[in-house]
C-alpha cells in the first residue's frame, strides 16, 4: 500500500530525513487533552502532502503529560512529520495565540486546525489540490456534527452558490452585506447534506462561496501575512471571538477564499473553550465600516468561531 510521504510502519526505525514541509498544521490548545489526540489521530491519517504540525499549548499543565496526546506525537513523528509543541503563556486571547502560530511557521502554506476536528483519510491532499487549482488564498472545510445528520435544514442551505467552474475570485464579506447571509451553510451537518443534493462522486470536489469556515482553513502563507494576520489581537481584550472570520475576511478580499465539498472533516461536538463571546472581533478592526447587524450567537448552532 503506497503511503505517500507519510513513512508506514515497516520504516517507522529508519533514520531517514522526512521532506520539506509544504503545509505546516497550526493547532492552538488549551486542556483539551482528548480532543486533541483525536485531532492528531486524524493527521496521523494524512499523506501527502508532507507536513509538520505546529502546536502552540495554554493549558494549565503541559498537554505532552498526557499519555495519548504523547502517543500520537511519536506516531506522527515516526511517520516522519515533524511535530513542534510550544508553551505559550499568559493568555491573551485567540487572536495573540494564532498569530503566534503564524510566526512559527515556515511552509508555503498553513492549516488552522482547532483542536477538536478530526479529519478523514486523504482530507488533506483534496483540500491542497484545491487550492493548488483554484489558486486563491483559502479554502477549508466546514466542520460538521454528525449527530445532526438525521437533521437536515433547507432553510439554512438555501445561500448556497458554486463558484462557477471552480474559478474563485475576492470578494467583500461584512455582516450588513448579503455575502454574511451565508453563514448558516455551516451548521449542524449541512455540509454533509450538500455533498448528498450535489451527487459528488468519490474523488469530485466543489468550491463554493462562504462567509467564513471556522476551525479548518487552509491559507497561502504569503497572502495571509501581507494582509495582516491576526496583527489586531493588540487591539483586542484577552476575552474576545470571531478572529478567524477577520483574518480570512482580509484574505479573501485580497486573493478570494472558498468552502470545498465534500467536507472531510468532523467537529467532536466538545464545549467551547472561548465561553466569553461579548467582544466580537470584527466590530473592533471594522466598527465605521457599516452599520452592525451581528447575529444573535445564541441562534449560530454549530457555527464555530474558535478553539
């Protein structure tokens, strides 16, 4: 069975220098011990393209005490990716902690990965090939919560739009503006229910058009950095959401950004760890650019803004 870059088990002793990383994984943490095995586990699953895994840790122990979290590091280590666990205290937020993560990497494109995704086998390649086709500066996948799979909601599916031939192009997202109304797309296991109504076959994809993708987002390194990042945590209070939605706003409207289906990857449906959700990013970084017409989070489901 050809693995890929990712070494098989008869090669896991051999001294052999892994390839260059094209992707570097970026997964912020904070006590979620299980969750994050899981969500390495899945990497563990990945092949190509090479990669590295960048975790930046704010639990209040270190999360490598954990024998499973340990376990899955060695195993993605003995697979011949390299894994880098970095402290990363005091807490000053999500934003801080992403941008962080943006400074440790290196490879020519990153991965925010929350650390309670789990992505299925070969998630990785179709979301790179995507992207490599599309040639814009994200894509991603929806997380769904395949508990919700009996439930289904065309009501909140009802916005999507393919872009036509896969060709994405930048675009404006703003919360007064009809490209916010997208939104919901994301919730529950929608995504999964529009893989269904699209008929794709097993190697098929589609590129739509997104409000933003939370916990799953694959960016051109380059782009991201020249459009800022997350350099606004400095404006921000520790306690604080929607910073991803910012960052990718500023991508997509320099380079466009697109949702792909199917969805290879799968939220564990474990609480928030960002409970405090009064300040909202994008009201600080854009309060004069329009009126504001946040929605209710409490109405969001399973749309996610953070770790």
């Amino acid at each position: 069975m050809n693995s890929g870059t990712r070494r098989d088990s008869a090669r896991w002793a051999d001294p052999e220098s892994a390839p260059a990383p094209a992707v570097d994984v970026l997964i912020p943490t904070a006590g979620r011990a299980a969750e994050l095995a899981v969500t390495l586990a899945g990497l563990a699953a990945q092949q190509d393209p090479p990669f590295s895994v960048i975790l930046s840790d704010q639990s209040d122990e270190g999360i490598e005490r954990v024998p499973a979290v340990r376990a899955m590091m060695r195993v993605l280590e003995a697979q011949g990716r390299r894994v880098v666990l970095r402290r990363h205290l005091p807490r000053r937020g999500m934003a801080e902690q992403r941008q962080f993560l943006l400074d440790c990497a290196s490879a020519e494109r990153v991965l925010f990965l929350d650390d309670d995704v789990w992505l299925e086998p070969g998630a990785l390649g179709r979301l790179d090939t995507a992207m490599t086709e599309a040639g814009c500066g994200l894509v991603g996948y929806a997380v769904q919560g395949l508990s919700h799979l009996g439930d289904v909601r065309p009501g909140e599916t009802a916005r999507f739009e393919p872009w036509p031939h896969g060709r994405v192009a930048p675009e404006r997202v703003r919360p007064w503006l009809e490209s916010f109304e997208r939104w919901p797309l994301h919730n529950a296991a929608n995504p999964a229910h529009l893989a269904r109504e699209q008929h794709l076959g097993e190697n098929e994809r589609l590129l739509y058009r997104v409000a933003w993708i939370g916990a799953c987002a694959l960016f051109d390194r380059r782009t991201l950095n020249e459009a800022g990042g997350f350099d606004f945590w400095r404006r921000l209070p520790p306690q604080h959401a929607g910073e991803d939605r910012v960052a990718q706003w500023r991508v997509m409207e320099r380079a466009g950004g697109a949702g792909v289906l199917p969805s290879g990857a799968v939220h564990l449906e474990a609480p928030t760890t960002v409970t405090d959700r009064r300040v909202e990013a994008s009201d600080v970084v854009y309060p004069h650019d329009g009126p504001s017409a946040a929605p209710d989070p409490n109405r969001i489901g399973n749309e996610r803004r953070g770790s």
